[in-house]
C-alpha cells in the first residue's frame, strides 16, 4: 500500500522517489537479452510445459510463451519477467474466459489486501467461474529510468506489455474457445480494457458480457493521471454491460491539484434541440455509475463494498 501512495500520486512524486531508487546500471534494471519483447501462438505440438491436476495434460507454446505466463499449476515458475498469472479450470474449453488488469504499480504478486483485481482474480479461482488471466502494465520505475539514460531497457514497457498481452489473450481464445469474455481493470488497467475495446482484432468475435472499471486512468496518461470518460464499446456484444465505480472530490486545495488523481464518469456527445453538441453522462440499460464519496483514487479498489458489487457485475449472468 505504500509503494503505491509514493508512486500513484503524481509524476513529481515518482521522480523523487526515482532519483533515489533508480541507477540504470543496476542489475535489477538490467533486462536479460533472452527475455521476449514479442510473443508466438499457442501451438499443440510444440513442449508441454503445464500440467492441469485433475484434468489431461494441456499444451502451450514453449519458447517465449513460457517466459511471460506464470500458469498457476507450475509452482516452480518464478514471477519475475512475467506479464501475466493465468489459471485454468478443469475442462477449459468453452468455459467464460475472465482478463483481468492491475493498476500501473502493482505486480503480479501483489497482496489482494491492496489490490482489488488482485482480490477478484483470488475469488475467481476460488470459485472456478472460468478461465482467468491477470495482466500488468507497465512500471513507473522502470519508466523513470528510461527517461534518464538511453543505455537502460525497461523490463516492462508499456506499449510491448500491452501488445502482448492482446497476443495472449487472442490466442487463449484460439486454443480454448471461451464462450463469451469478461473484463475487468483498476485505474491504468481499466485503460488497458478501453485499449482492448478500440482494437476487435485480438477476440475472434467472441462477446464481450461485462466489463468492471475501477476509477479508470486512461492508458499512458501521468501526472495529474487523467480519468478515463469513455465507455469502452465491443462490437458482437449487444449484450454487453458496463460497471464504472470512480471517486472524485469537488473543492480541491493547490497541493491536491497537483498530487491528487481525479476520476470521473463516462459521457458522450448528444445534439441539443438547437443542433449543439454537448456531453452527457453515458449510462446504458444495465450499466452502473456509482461515485464513491470520501475516498481517493489509491484507496477505494480496497473499499470491501466497491470489491464485492464489481464481483457481483462481473460474475453476473443478468
């Protein structure tokens, strides 16, 4: 929880935190050379490499698919380099298919006490509703650094993280032929979810039923950390809802101006009776808008009652 107050502030509150922390020497910073930046399709004849208990053996793409999947049957594999935990029920196929996306500073182990996506992907596998795949984004750290010297190679970059994680997905679909999808993501992971709604390239038409945004940043936004206003759209899903949980206080002091992360609800453009155009709220049959009061953008994915209503929506078959 503190590493995320420090980091998820604003832009002057990681680089301070960066210029003590960060030395692009380092070897923590340095990105092993067989470490993929790119990803191939799942491929039944290549290396088994997971084993599901209970169910036959299921194949995946070895090479560079193994190094950035963290399957959560494999308890020898380590976290480090992964971009994404994936957990897969018995008998897989045509089962829903949940992906889920931490915010910008949570890794993939991060504690389900402060991390509301972690705590959904932790009760989805509890309750086997499907397929689950947990993603990251990228890291501020590694961000920062990057910025201070052009030798040094972030482990985890935005823009490739999120290639790879349509990759993965669309090829989870290939090979498991999921029913239909559900998306869920926490401030720069809801803007990877609008991200994946803008490109249908990745989901081979598969319909989308829900979607979760917990108080959403859009993707690559810093800083002031601008809320995300659109409502993410999926073509062949007609019956797709959308839940959009945000804080926003109204009387800002100086100091919050610069440090506090504002969200805010979705709209969209309408002709007024004269022919203007003007915003408007965006809420659709079955959608939710709920503004939370008295908390802020690092606290309220922790709120027990914003936790178990995005669970419900997700999870819901109305």
């Amino acid at each position: 929880m503190l590493i995320r107050k420090i980091l998820g502030g604003s832009m002057l509150a990681v680089a301070a935190l960066t210029a003590g922390t960060v030395n692009p020497g380092s070897d923590r910073n340095k990105l092993d050379t067989n470490q993929p930046v790119a990803t191939k399709g799942l491929d039944e004849n290549e290396t088994t490499v997971v084993n599901r208990l209970n169910t036959a053996s299921q194949s995946v793409s070895a090479d560079k698919y193994k190094n950035l999947i963290k399957f959560e049957d494999d308890k020898n594999e380590v976290l480090n380099g992964k971009i994404c935990r994936a957990y897969l029920p018995k008998d897989p196929k045509g089962k829903p298919l949940f992906i889920l996306v931490l915010g910008h500073v949570e890794e993939l182990d991060f504690s389900p006490d402060y991390s509301g996506i972690m705590h959904l992907y932790e009760k989805l596998k509890k309750e086997e509703k499907g397929t689950v795949l947990l993603f990251r984004t990228g890291l501020a750290t590694d961000e920062i650094g990057s910025m201070f010297s052009s030798k040094y190679k972030p482990q985890y970059e935005p823009k490739t993280v999120f290639k790879q994680t349509k990759e993965i997905a669309h090829d989870f679909i290939t090979k498991y032929e999921p029913s239909e999808l559900r998306l869920g993501g926490f401030s720069w992971g809801s803007g990877t979810v609008a991200e994946l709604a803008s490109d249908d390239t990745w989901r081979k038409d598969v319909p989308v039923m829900r979607t979760v945004m917990i108080d959403p940043i859009a993707f690559g936004s810093f800083g002031f950390g601008m809320p995300l206003r659109k409502r993410p759209e999926f073509t062949n899903s007609p019956q797709h809802k959308n839940f959009h949980v945000y804080q926003r206080k109204d009387d800002l002091s100086l100091t919050e101006l610069v440090t506090r992360i504002q969200g805010n609800y979705p709209i969209k453009l309408v002709k007024d009776q004269d022919g203007k155009m003007k915003a408007v709220k965006d809420e659709r049959v079955g959608d939710v808008i709920w503004r939370v009061p008295d908390t802020s953008h690092l606290e309220i994915d922790d709120l027990p009652e914003v936790r178990q209503k995005a669970y419900e929506f997700l999870t819901s078959s109305k």
